[in-house]
C-alpha cells in the first residue's frame, strides 16, 4: 500500500490483539498517532469493540448527514473483516432506528470472472450479510462489475469512478488489509494514482482464499477494484485488521 501526498483526510487504523496473547499486555485505545505511528491508531479487545467503534462512528456520520439534508456515501468492505461491523449496523437498524435511505453504498472490488448469483461472488456477500437486512434503496448500491465481458470493463470501471464522482465521493471507507499488504485488491506495486480496474491477484492473495473455493485452482486470477487514489479520495478511511496473522503487515503498514 502506498500513502497520499497530504490532505485534509482522516485515517483511523483500528487492530486487535489476539484473545489468547493478554500476556503481552493491556489492550491499549491511542488517539492522535503517537511516535512510529504514521497513522492513528486504536488497538482493542476483542472483535466485537471494533464492530461497535466503527459503527457508531458510522451511524454518527449518517445522523450528521440527514441533519444536514444531505445523503451518506459509505465505501464497503468485503472478507472476514468487517462482518462484525455490519452485524452491528443490522442491531442498530433494527433496535435503534438506523435508516440506511438515505446512504449510497461502494463496494471495493469483485473477482472476475464472477457471475453476481456465484456463493463466491461479493454481490452476494454483501446483500446477505447487509443490504438484505436493512432499509437501503437497492439502485443505491454499487459493487464493481464481475460479470462483464472482458471488453467492456474498462468502461464501466470509469463509469464506477463517475458515478462515485456524481455521489460527491465517500465519506467513509470501511478498509480491510490483506497480508500482501493490498488495500482492495490493489497488490504491491499499485500506482498511488491507480482508478477502477482490472488487475491479477497475487499468489499469497489467491492462497489466503483458496479454502472459500475449496482449492487455490478454483480462485479467480482476477478482479476488478477501486484504485489506491480511488480510496484515498475518501474522506476518512477505516482500515481494520484482526487476528495474530496480520500482525507483521499491520506493522508495516501503520
Ligand atoms: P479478510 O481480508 O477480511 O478476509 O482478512 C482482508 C483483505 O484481504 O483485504
């Protein structure tokens, strides 16, 4: 991952330790980056604290935006990651009023080739683990094109850049990290201007999801995904990451 030039933007980096590494010490909430930080960062408990962190931090957004007459712009994340937080968006919505109407929605990236109906397909995903169980307007949704044939990505990946564009770009990008490092599925070597596209994913990328496809032949070589500067044009990113394996990138990284 390669970082911006400057900006007004804010980057929120949130980590967990593992549950069974208490040893190592008290979880620890820093706000404003502290020396060696290049980032903000906050480490908490468990999974469930970064659920309820960047869904408040969400919900807020999406209450600050309808007092203001204005649509909320989210930019969503697929993966292990961010079930948890759109888990706690569903509670919310349902226990607590959280009206998704008013929210427009950009999904990071899809494989390709990936027909939307696919059990691997981040269309999928997305409506069964969110969109399905809250009041959002389904044209407001946007997910990258896995289906298109190969031709006609290039176009409607700068129609997803338009259209996000038309929007007044997002306020809030929900980021995972994978252990190659790639933001989206923009692997090491992405341009920090890189846009919507399609790109080949990497071998460790391909490997980390080889059990979803029951067998690392069976991953597709491809995807298409917003760019770096697609994703830095938000303003303010979440990146999240759980688990001892992403330790060392997360190290790296912030
Ligand atoms: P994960 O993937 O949430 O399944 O760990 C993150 C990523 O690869 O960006």
């Amino acid at each position: 991952m390669e970082r911006s030039a400057a900006g007004p933007r804010r980057f929120a980096v949130v980590t967990e330790e593992a549950r069974d590494h208490h040893d190592r010490g008290p979880s620890r909430v820093t706000h404003g980056a502290s020396a060696g930080e290049r980032i903000r960062t906050v480490v908490v408990e468990d999974h469930e604290d970064i659920a309820r962190l960047v869904a408040n931090r969400i919900a807020t957004l999406i209450s600050e935006r309808n007092a203001a007459g204005e649509q909320t712009v989210l930019g969503l994340a697929t993966g292990s990651t961010p079930i948890g937080v759109y888990r706690e968006l569903i509670r919310m919505h349902n226990e607590e009023e959280l009206s998704f109407a008013d929210v427009v929605t950009f999904n990071l990236d899809e494989y390709y080739p990936m027909p939307k109906e696919s059990i691997h397909s981040y269309h999928r995903f997305m409506w069964e683990n969110l969109f399905s169980h809250i009041d959002i307007k389904p044209e407001n949704v946007h997910i990258p094109p896995g289906d298109l044939p190969r031709q006609d990505i290039e176009d409607a990946a700068q129609r997803y850049e338009h259209t996000i564009e038309r929007a007044g770009g997002i306020d809030f990008q929900i980021l995972g990290i994978g252990k190659t490092g790639h933001i989206g599925f923009n692997e090491p070597g992405s341009g920090a201007d890189s846009r919507t596209r399609l790109v080949t994913l990497d071998t460790v990328t391909r490997r980390d999801a080889a059990a979803d496809f029951f067998g690392e032949e069976y991953v597709p070589r491809e995807a298409v995904t917003m760019g770096v500067a697609t994703i830095l044009d938000a303003r303010e990113i979440a990146i999240i990451a759980t688990g001892e394996h992403k330790s060392s990138i997360v190290k790296r990284a912030v």
